[in-house]
C-alpha cells in the first residue's frame, strides 16, 4: 500500500489529479422510471471496446487485396487457433454496437435530452451513429464474399444519384468506375484508420458533453428525480454499469458460439449479382423503401426523390434541438415527441417487413 500511496503521489504531483477525482467523487446520476436508458450510452461503448479488441487480432492476419482477402479470412476462421470465435465476436458486436447505439440515440430523444444546453451532445451522437453505420458499410466488404462485393455494388451506386457531385462521389469511394481491388484497399483504410481517427475526437468531445451538462433528467420526471436518492457515480452506477456489461457479453458470446458469422464464396466479379441480394439490417428500411418508389415521379427519378427525402428526414432529425422549442410530450413539442414514434415504427416496421420477406 506504501508503495502505491508513492506512485499516486507522485502522478498526483505531476497530472494534478486531485480535482478529477473530487469531481468523480461528488457526481451522481439521477434516479426516476426511466433511469434504465442512461445505461445505452455505456452499452455502446462497450461493444466499439469488443470491436477495437477484436479488430486488432483480425488485423494480425488480415490482408487487405482482392487477392488475398478472401484466402486471409479463410484462414483465419479455419487455421489459426479461435480464429472463427474472434471473427464471430467482431461481425456480431459491429451488430450489437449498432443496435444499441439506435437505442441510446431513441431514448435520449423521447426523454428530450436534445434540449438546450446539451445540443453539441445531441449533435456529437448523431455524427457518432453515423460513423458507426460507416463502420458496418466499410467493414462489410473486407472479407471479399460474393454477399458483400455486390451488396457494396449496390451500396455504392446509390451515391452515384446525387445531384452534381454523384459521379465524383462514386469514384472516391470505388476508386474507379467499378468495385474493384482499389475499393477494397479505399475501404480498409477507412475502416482501420479514418473512420477511427474521427471516432476517438468525436467520442472524447461527446464524452466531456456529458461530463460537463450531467445527465438529463424529463421534466416530467423532475419532482419523482427530487424526491428519490440519486445514484452515486462510483461506485453504484459503475457496478451497474458493468453488470450491464456483462449481459452484453454474454449476448455477444452465445450469439458468437451458436451462430458462427458465416464466410460464404470468393467475390467474382464477372459473375451475375445472386438473387434477393441485400444491405446490413441498418440499411434496410431504406434499402426497401428505394425498392417501392416508381422509376419516375413527377419527372424526376424514384430514387434521386427517395434519396433527397432521407437527406431532408435526417436533416431535420440532425436539427430537432433548434426545431423543437417546446417539450416533448406536451405544449409545441407534442410533434416532435410524435414523429419520434413515427420514426422509430417506419424504422422498425420496414426492417421487420424485409426480414419476413414483405418486399418482394
């Protein structure tokens, strides 16, 4: 113990850590019905830990050519020791992360955390959700499988319909004309080093938000918030936290275990897109939405409307604290709490609907 009283000392002396830790020792967090979606956030961040962890091993082995990609995977997942248990946790948890980060963001906006003064935390989250979807469209394609090179063909060509800058767009993600060896070289970089490097800024900017405004508490959850004894930080909420945790890990293992993520055939390029071909679950409800639009409307292309539409839905998604003045549930915010609801079942009916084989 003496020797480590020397060691806290003396990085007390050199960092000031002094003021951290009355900080840590003194923050709670709020106790009231819904306090159970303050852990969402911690869930999230857990699983992007798993996909850092797992990610790093895969990388080990991992080559990154259309002709070695495939072979690199093979032999991962069949030669080298849990190679396939490290594969499995990493495409599962890349799942996981993504869902619970549509539960976080969902339940802070029907408990209108968005609010002033926490919009740059609002902000910061969304941006951080679409990194996260970046990183399952970037990751997808890295095995080099005959599912995820046309999946990426058909991800990709979306981009080419933007108005003026679609062509050029298409070129810097393909890097050429066509899906090629170079896009998978283009996305494994984006995936390893710069969707990452845009993560940890985002993320420790997110972070210090939240640290600095405290958790929201509904206002009309404020008085049940008064009257019941907040939670002490550390170390109540941290061993809660981590029980949380633990539940996430052990989805994540049974899932691993019993429904090994599956490597499928080497892409060919000249061979013809296989039937019902489809893009990761978080991209479905829009996916399927395209798929329903006529060729033309209005004399305008189904897909350039489709697209302008989820552009203009997610910008007004982006700006809900500056649109919404009011309080969700009541008075001027009673739109906004139901478009939430709106969203979220056109969201998860859609996905739903394509799972069941709805969409023909």
């Amino acid at each position: 113990m003496r020797a480590l009283d020397k060691l806290w000392h003396a990085l007390d002396e050199r960092l000031e850590l002094d003021p951290i830790v009355e900080f840590v020792a003194h923050k709670v967090v709020p106790r009231h019905r819904h306090s159970w979606a303050y852990y969402f956030g911690g869930l999230t961040m857990f699983f992007l830990f798993v996909q850092i962890a797992t990610g790093i091993l895969l990388l080990l082995y991992y080559r990154p050519t259309a002709e070695a990609a495939f072979e690199s995977v093979q032999f991962i997942v069949t030669r080298v020791p849990f190679g396939w248990l490290v594969r499995s946790v990493h495409s599962w948890s890349a799942n996981l992360m993504i869902l619970s980060a549509f539960a976080h963001m969902f339940s802070v906006y029907f408990m209108g955390s968005y609010a002033k003064p926490r919009e740059l935390t609002w902000w910061s989250g969304f941006a951080l959700l679409g990194l996260a979807m970046g990183f399952g469209f970037s990751g997808y394609l890295l095995p080099w499988n005959t599912l995820s090179y046309f999946a990426t063909q058909v991800g990709t060509d979306m981009v080419s319909k933007v108005p003026f800058a679609g062509a050029w767009l298409l070129k810097f993600l393909r890097g050429g004309s066509e899906v090629t060896g170079a896009t998978l070289t283009r996305f494994f970089g984006f995936h390893v080093a710069v969707l990452p490097m845009l993560t940890a800024v985002l993320l420790a900017g997110h972070l210090a938000f939240i640290q600095r405004q405290g958790m929201h508490v509904p206002s009309s959850l404020e008085e049940e918030a008064k009257r019941r004894k907040p939670i002490r930080f550390v170390p109540n909420f941290m061993l809660r936290e981590g029980v949380v945790w633990l539940l996430g890990l052990a989805a994540l293992a049974a899932l691993a275990a019993f429904f090994p993520w599956e490597l499928g055939t080497k892409a060919d390029p000249f061979a013809s897109a296989p039937a019902g071909i489809k893009p990761e679950w978080y991209f479905l409800f829009m996916f399927e939405t395209l798929k329903l639009l006529p060729a033309h409307l209005f004399g305008i292309e189904g897909e350039l409307l489709g697209l302008g539409a989820f552009a203009a839905g997610g910008l007004v998604w982006f700006l809900v604290p500056v649109l919404d003045r009011g309080r969700p549930g009541g008075g001027r915010g009673r739109a906004f709490f139901v478009l939430g609801w709106l969203v979220l079942a056109y969201i998860v009916g859609f996905t739903f609907a394509s799972f069941a084989g709805v969409f023909k």
